[in-house]
C-alpha cells in the first residue's frame, strides 16, 4: 500500500468513527445524578414520609423507584381521622451527600386548615441536617405563609 491509500483508509476510519459517536445514545438528560451512594440507599431504603400537621408518628408511604436511569419518587400520607392529606409526586434529579433534587409535585390538602390547599410543581431540595434521621424539605414557607416540614425518613 502507499502512503495514499493509507491516507484514504485513515480518513475513512475516521468519518466512520465520528458517525459512530454522533450515532451513539448520549446520556439522558433526565437521569439522575447519584453523587453519594449512602443517600441514595436512604432513599430507596426509606421509611416513609411525615407531614407535621397530619402525624409524625404514623408515617405514610414513599416509594423510590429507579427505571431507564431515572429515579421516581411518590409517597402519601392521610390524616387517620380527617381530611388533611400530603402527596409528593415526581422524579428524582440528583442525590448528593446529605440531600437530594425533586422535581415534581407536593400538594398539602386540607391541613391544618380545613379548605387549606397547596399545590406547587417545580424544583425542590431535601436534606439532611443536624444529624437527624430524615431527609427534610428544605423551602418551608412556600405556600401561604405556614412553615410546613415534610420529612422522608431512613
């Protein structure tokens, strides 16, 4: 061969490679970030979620799931003899060391107040802090005014 012909061979495995690459599946930019193994295991190993205003003591359900690299977050908690409720719907964006980003809904019904209703959908932060055993909501007057602590504990 001459030095043409490897000239020729060399471009063409290049153009291929670059086709290749602009070919591939570039990262979904909808897949969670997992910065810290530990929280993400305190997620998915929760023990549900809190609502001050309903009970913390008896925690409701939330349900960390993780398909196509993403990861869902869903949980609930009912008032045991009224009509308060908490509902936390979305995904997961990112965990780091002692927090992590939702973007999704939580909607406060009917709690403290009867006819109270919150509901936001956008980016929220939990995270742990002064050691405690729970990731908390971070922005806590978002609604009317109220400070509203919802926990997700491990």
């Amino acid at each position: 061969m001459t030095l043409r012909h490897y000239s020729r061979l060399l471009a063409a495995f290049l153009a291929c490679a670059a086709l290749g690459a602009a070919a591939a599946d570039p990262p979904s930019p909808s897949a969670t970030r997992v910065l810290d193994q530990t929280s993400a295991q305190r997620l998915l190993r929760n023990k549900g979620v809190t609502l001050q205003w309903i009970d913390w003591n008896t925690r409701g359900r939330a349900v960390v799931a993780r398909g196509g690299g993403r990861w869902t977050l869903r949980g609930s908690q009912a008032e045991r003899r009224g009509p308060g409720r908490l509902l936390v719907d979305g995904t997961i964006s990112e965990i780091g060391r002692d927090y992590f980003i939702f973007d999704g809904t939580i909607r406060i019904s009917e709690t403290p107040d009867k006819g109270r209703l919150c509901e936001q959908t956008r980016t929220w932060r939990f995270a742990i802090t002064q050691n405690r055993r729970f990731f908390r909501l971070r922005e806590f007057e978002w609604c009317d005014g109220l400070t509203d602590y919802v926990d997700i504990y491990f």
